[in-house]
C-alpha cells in the first residue's frame, strides 16, 4: 500500500517535470489540471519516473 501511495505522488510529480515541464497551460479551473495530471500519473508513471530520473541527472 505504502509503495501505491508513493508511485501515484512519484507520477504526479514526473508529469510535472517531463509532460509539462517548459510550458504554460490554462485550464477553466485548478481541478482540470490536477486531474489530468494525476491520472497521467498513474497511467503512465511507470515511464515518466525513469524519464525524470533521467533527465535530472543528465541535466545537472
């Protein structure tokens, strides 16, 4: 349980730093946008978080 908890917080914060990273997205309202993240996250999050892993350490 603890492990689902923090691949869902890990792929929401991925989504930030390689689906959105570098641009500005207008959404109605704050809820569209944590829900498009989210499930992108947990879709997902099995590519993003080595992608952002990646991408942290080749960009330092």
């Amino acid at each position: 349980m603890i492990l689902l908890i923090l691949y869902i917080i890990l792929g929401f914060y991925c989504t930030k730093k390689t689906i959105y990273a570098n641009k500005i997205v207008f959404y109605q309202n704050f809820g569209d946008l944590f829900l498009q993240r989210f499930i992108y996250g947990i879709l997902f999050g099995w590519v993003l978080i080595p992608w952002a892993l990646i991408k942290k350490i080749v960009t330092r």
